[in-house]
C-alpha cells in the first residue's frame, strides 16, 4: 500500500495520470480483469444499470411528496420515522437506509448538499445529478445558498429563512416542498406530477414542470 | 483530513450548471464504472468509509478535474490493489496477471435486486446515553487529523445547537481505517450562518451538520 503510495505521488509528477485520460479503456480494462478473475458478473452490472435507469428515480420521492400531501397521518409518520414511512410504499435500500423529511414552510426554505462527497437519498431520488456532485453546488450551497438558487432560476423572499442540511452522516434528506395553492381535489398522481427531483433537493419548489 | 473533497466555502468553481432533463450516465463506462463499484463493494473486504478516503486520497488537482465516476473509479483501483483482487499493473494490461484475494461474496443478477433493496444500514446500538439534548449549545472541535472524517473543515471550532439526536452510528473516523465500528450518538447541529462565514453571511441562513458525539463539547 505504501509503495503504491509513492507510486501514485510520483505519478503527479507528471501532471496528469494517463490512465484515466480514456475512461472508456479503462473501465473495460478493469471490468475485464476482475471478469478473468471471477470476482464479477458482468450481468449484476446490467441488472445495477437497469435498476437505476427504469426502477428507482425521482417519481418514488414524488410519490412520498403527494401522500404526504394527501394524508396527514402519512405526513406525521415522516416526522417522527421517515424512514419507515417512506419504506411503508416499498422504496428501502441503499442510500436510504436512514431518512429524514424536511418540509418547507411558510417561512423556511430546506436545501440539501453533501460538502464531503455526494450522499443524496438514491431509495427516493434515484442517481444524483452530475451538478449534485460536482465542485460549484457543493462549495457554494453552504456559503450562498441564494445565489445557487438563482442559479437555478428561483429567487425566495429576501426575508425567507434558509435553512442547509449539509449530509455530512449516514442520514439522507427529502425535501417535502409546500404544496402549490389550487390543487385541492388532486389525484395523488396527478401532485405527483408537479413534483420534481430538483423541488426534493430544494434548489426548486413544486408546481407545474416549466 | 483536508483534502479536496472538503469543499464548503471554496470559491472559484463558477456557477452551479444544471442540464435540462439530464440523463442517468453521460456515457457507457459510467455505467459499468457504477456496476463494478457496487459490484466490488460486495466482496466485503472494505467499508463505505474506507472507500470514501480512497477518493478524498486522490491528489487535489486531479480530483478536481474528474468527474464524480472517474473519482469513483481511481478510488476502486486502489481499494482493489490494497485488498490483493487486482492490481494497476493488471488493469494497465487488461488481462488477470495473479490470483485474487478471496471475496466474502460475489454479487451475480440474481442478487442485485435484494442487496440494492437491502442497503447497508450503519445505525449500531450503544450502551450509553446521549450526552447532548436538543437546545444544548455545544461547539465543534478543532482538529486536522490527516486520517478521515466527517467534520467539515468550515464547521470545525463553531458553537451551534443541537437540534435532534439522530441515534446511534458506525463511527467513520475509525472505521475508515480498519478501527473498529465504535459507534456514537449522532446529532444533527445547527449554526447561524454568521457564527460560520462571518462578516457578510446571509442574515437568513442556517447551516447543520451531522455530527458524531466525539466531535462535539458542551459549551
């Protein structure tokens, strides 16, 4: 370990670490060795993909978002064990195994950012998005959350409390936006429709896809 | 330790860039580069923390400019070297050179749909009680250990208060290093975005983390 350390420093010396400067090589590269070895099933990697493609994505956490706006009960049990509601309509698993439901008030806006790396709940929202965990979002939504915001095309009252969940633990945050005004009598599928990945997140609010 | 991934508060990295209706992966290897991550993560030989200092080990300039799947790839290359399943050399010449080490498991299709639906939960029960209760002011130590953690360097020596104690977690200070699970209470803490930035912080923001009990002391 430590010889692939000085290994590693004196590639830098270099600048730039060939190796990677073709991803698409390498990653076959490596799917190849470790398929050699027997260590992977390159099938497990198909039915992974699939799963994140076509199974779990941001209608899961929509779904949560309309029931809570739908029952109180359901909106109370995401208070208390957010994570035994949002299990209860069959999302579970990794990255998350321990939720948190922030709602959205009148007077508080909730916005979600890994500062470290890139947690974000995948049972609920699927895959981040490439700016999730890119450097811009996750250097700036703790210091200037308004101005990333407007980045994104919304601007709050300016005596609006922001409030940043930085997901700096194993818990992962759901934002639960305020429900828009006009939809009473909505079909919980048709609020879920007005719920989208980014108002979940908190860099947007809910209401009819722009 | 102050690596690149400890971003909050940095400047310089432009405005943030959302892509309309973006897709999942941007290109074929990033799938596969998720799939062997998952895949490899199966063999039980290392832990969520460890694999987390494996990427904040790559060196600034080069995590900087990577995006978060080849970050994520650099960072399986080592795990796969350290743990004796692959080495550089191997994956340099596309071919299996040596044996591999032994894996506790093997991840085949049939798996996939019960582990991604099983997680990995890292909530452990400790004998101890909570030492802080919500409203409690406490302050975040100052520290710059070289080894991980999860106190962001912008959140260190800060007085907040304690909003909630979350319960009890796999300590990632030790565990990223082969220390032992040794959990802690976990509290999610709240400061003024003054108490953090200062001078011209936003009158209107408040920043928490989630930190473990040893982070914390009782102001």
């Amino acid at each position: 370990m430590h010889d692939d350390h000085h290994h590693h420093d004196h590639d830098h010396d270099h600048h730039h670490d060939n190796r990677y400067s073709d991803m698409q090589a390498r990653v076959k590269a490596l799917e190849t060795v470790l398929t050699e070895k027997g260590l992977i099933d390159p099938k497990a990697i198909d039915a992974i993909v699939e799963t994140y493609e076509t199974k779990i994505g941001p209608r899961n956490g929509a779904h949560v978002v309309a029931k809570a706006w739908s029952d109180p009960d359901f909106a109370e049990w995401l208070r208390t064990d957010a994570t035994a509601a949002i299990a209860s309509l069959g999302y579970t698993g990794r990255q998350g195994e321990h939720m948190r439901a922030v709602f959205n008030t009148p007077d508080t806006h909730n916005l979600v950012v890994c500062t470290l790396c890139s947690c974000y709940p995948w049972a609920v929202l699927g895959l981040p998005p490439v700016w999730y965990k890119a450097p811009a979002y996750r250097s700036r939504a703790v210091i200037d959350p308004r101005g990333v915001l407007a980045e994104f095309g919304l601007t709050l009252p300016e005596t609006k409390k922001i409030r940043v969940w930085d997901s700096t633990a194993e818990l992962r945050y759901l934002v639960i936006p305020e429900r828009p005004e006009g939809t009473d009598g909505l079909s919980e599928e048709a609020l879920a429709d007005l719920v989208s990945r980014d108002a979940m997140i908190g860099t947007s609010v809910a209401g009819p896809r722009a | 330790m102050n690596g690149p991934h400890d971003l909050g508060g940095q400047m310089g990295f432009g405005p943030v860039a959302p892509e309309k209706d973006e897709p999942y992966f941007h290109a074929e290897w990033e799938k596969r580069a998720l799939g062997l991550t998952l895949s490899s993560g199966a063999f039980g030989a290392w832990t969520i923390d460890e694999s987390r200092h494996a990427r904040e080990n790559i060196p600034p300039a080069e995590y900087l400019g990577a995006s978060y799947y080849e970050i994520w790839t650099r960072a399986l290359e080592v795990l796969l070297e350290r743990h004796g399943f692959a080495t550089k050399a191997e994956v340099d010449a596309g071919h299996k050179q040596i044996e591999p080490a032994t894996p506790k498991r093997i991840l085949t299709a049939d798996m996939v749909a019960g582990v991604l639906a099983k997680g990995g939960p890292c909530d452990r029960p400790v004998e101890t009680e909570p030492r802080f209760r919500p409203g409690d002011r406490v302050r975040t130590r100052n520290f710059n250990p070289e080894t991980h953690t999860r106190l962001p360097r912008y959140a260190r020596a800060k007085t907040g208060v304690v909003e909630a104690a979350q319960g009890s977690f796999v300590f990632p200070d030790d565990n990223a290093h082969g220390k032992g699970e040794n959990p802690q209470w976990v509290y999610t803490v709240v400061f003024d975005g003054a108490e953090i930035w200062g001078e011209g912080a936003d009158p209107t923001l408040t920043v928490s983390i989630d930190a473990w009990e040893g982070y914390l002391e009782r102001v």
